[in-house]
C-alpha cells in the first residue's frame, strides 16, 4: 500500500495489541468467544500470543515488567500496541529528535529488544520491524522470541476476523487536543473525521486520526458537556486515560456475528426499531438485507451517492459493538464495503444506545423535572 502521506517513522500498521490482567483467567475466555487461538508461548517470560487471521493479541503477566504494574493500576486492559515500522532503530532515533519519551524493556538472553516509547495514558507504543511480510526466509519477533505450541494452527481462521482497524481512546476533558498533537508531531498522522455527537443527556467529541501508511487509526474522544457520561465513566472505571475499544475487521459480518453470538460473546443494546426503519431513507438502494442486520443489531453506515452528488455504486460500512468484557474495554467488529468511515451515520443511534444503557444500569442519574 503506498503512503498517504509523509511517513518520517516508516509506519506499516499493527503488528500486535498487549493485555494484561491482575490475574490470569480473565483475558482468556474473552479471546477464545471472539475465536481467538493461543498459539505461542514466550521462551522465557509470562507472556502468550493469541491469533487470528492477521490479529496478534499478546497477554503479558510477567512479574514487574510495565504491563505487570499497568494492570494493577488500571485493572484488565489493552495496556500497550506495537507499530510495524521499515526499520526500528532509525523509527526510535527520529521520536525521540521529535520529543517521544523513552521507555526501558527489559529483555531476557537471546531475546530480540523492541524500541519503546510512552503513550496514551503511560501505555507503551513498541517498535517492530521483524515481522512477516511475505518473505519467505524472513523471521518475525514470534519466531525469535516464542515457540509455537505442537499440533496448533498458527494462523486459525476462527469467527472471520482477519486484521485490526482501529483502536479508539478515552481522554480527559481539554486533552484531546494534546494527544491529537503527539500523533501528528511524532508520526504525522492526519485528523480525517471530527464529531460533535449529542445524546439526550451527554455527549462526546471525537477527533479520528490516521497514520500515512492508512493502515493505523486511532480515534480519540472526550466528553464534551463535563458531565457524567460515557467516557467519564469509562474514565472512572479505567482510572485514567486508555484504549477505550478495538475495531477488528470481517469480510462477511453476518457469518462472523454468527460465530461469536453461538460461542457467548454480549452484543450491546441494539439500536429501537425506528432504526432499520429509516435506513432505506437514509441510505436509498443500499441492497442490504434489513431483516438480517435487524435480527442481528448490525448498523449500517456509508453513501448510496456518487462523488456528484447522484445515484452511484453504494459504499457501506456494517459494525456492531461488544459488551465491554475487559474492565471497561470493549470490542467492535466491522465489515468495510468501500465506506472508510467510522461510522459517522451511526454515531447518534449508538450514543444514545449507550446512553440508555447507562440509565438501566443506574450510572446515569438524570434529574426529574419539577
């Protein structure tokens, strides 16, 4: 894929997204419902590589190592991610010319050291550039510092998800703009979406950001009214500032819903039916099946437009949302047909879900009028 734009850090997507958990069992049965298989196991640390398709998920428990302290701060949480870049040591000197602070990784013997650097939150941003890119004598991180368990599938296909989309943070109030700075001061990542969403009591805004390779998007949102809404308590819940939720993509959504409703993974409340109903006023000759994203609580989002403003080939997107079920993170699945949006279209309708899940579980008091 040719760059966008400028890459100074020579980005070329995610390589892996790292988790950690006070304790061991909590992770786990997450990733297996979402059809993930655990495929590697480090060669000297408490660390374990669970795949699919093109997913790296890295659970990390090793005694006092970074993830080891940000679980116990922040409790079950994505607690870092990895950036595939061209080369790491020339990646590593140009961030911290431009003002990246250095993070310290101990490594073990025979153990390749990853460049690091401070993110979001005090996760960790890694540096990798031993990774697979179709060569076929070229060794990743995963052949150098894990052995592949006997008889398993290193790349399962499981429920369909094949790569990751995004991950989106939840920021404090005021500080969206600074960390839209350090994306675009360190990487050059460019602002692409901006939404101002108002729900009946809260509201957000979210600023989208994409890197120049186009394969890494990092949302960012805050609350937008200081009051008590979805990213103050996530907030709360997170004690601090992090990965809010993960966008994996699917080609075929439906198949992959299938598989992850039949192995237990919570779906959020699905949008009222006035949805589906508006949606072939919203979206006209979209060529969707409304009936099986209603059964199923898919959104649909895109254009039925052509850049001239008539009729044209439709550019859809379909998402749904997980439960959060790793502390307050939460997980997206998405199927892009052309659409490269984040759903703008579905912003109100899932805010508002949200907003309603929020008054059933009591954690959004609204004042009774006089």
């Amino acid at each position: 894929m040719t760059d966008l734009f400028e890459n100074p850090i020579g980005l070329d997507g995610f390589e892996f997204i790292e988790f950690s958990a006070p304790d061991k069992g909590v992770l786990e049965p997450v990733f297996e419902a979402m059809g993930f298989t655990k495929v590697a196991r480090h060669r000297s640390k408490d660390v374990e590589l669970w795949r699919q398709g093109e997913i790296n998920l890295v659970t990390n428990y090793e005694p006092k190592s970074p993830a080891w302290f940000f679980s116990r701060e922040h409790g079950p949480s994505a607690c870092g991610m990895a950036f595939r870049v061209r080369d790491a040591r020339h990646a590593y000197d140009e961030l911290l010319k431009r003002g990246a602070e250095p993070v310290e990784v101990e490594t073990g013997p025979m153990e390749l050291r990853l460049p690091a650097i401070r993110g979001i939150g005090n996760a960790i941003i890694y540096l990798v550039d031993r990774y697979d890119n179709g060569e076929p004598d070229r060794l990743s991180i995963y052949d150098i510092d894990f052995e592949y368990l006997p008889g398993v599938d290193r790349h399962p296909v499981g429920a369909n998800l094949d790569r990751i989309d995004h991950l989106t943070h939840n920021v404090y109030g005021g500080r969206m703009a600074y960390w839209a700075d350090y994306y675009e001061k360190l990487f050059n990542f460019r602002e692409i979406r901006f939404f101002d969403i108002k729900g009946e009591y809260t509201g957000l805004t979210s600023k989208a950001l994409t890197a120049p390779d186009g394969k890494i998007r990092i949302p960012l949102n805050e609350e937008s009214d200081g009051g008590k809404g979805q990213i103050d308590e996530f907030l709360r819940a997170f004690n601090g500032e992090g990965i809010q939720h993960i966008a994996f993509i699917s080609d075929d959504l439906f198949r992959t819903w299938d598989s992850l409703k039949q192995s237990g993974v919570p779906f959020m409340t699905a949008p009222p039916e006035t949805y589906y109903e508006m949606l072939e006023e919203r979206l006209p000759g979209h060529g969707v099946a409304v009936d099986e994203l209603r059964r199923r609580g898919i959104l649909l989002d895109g254009t039925t437009l052509g850049p001239d403003g008539k009729p044209g080939e439709p550019r859809l997107l379909l998402q749904i949302f997980a439960e959060a079920n790793v502390g307050p993170v939460f997980f997206e699945f998405i199927q892009r047909r052309g659409d490269e949006g984040f759903g703008e279209g579905n912003f109100k309708a899932l805010f508002e879900s949200m907003e309603r899940d929020q008054l059933r579980r009591g954690t959004l008091k609204v004042d009774e009028p006089a």
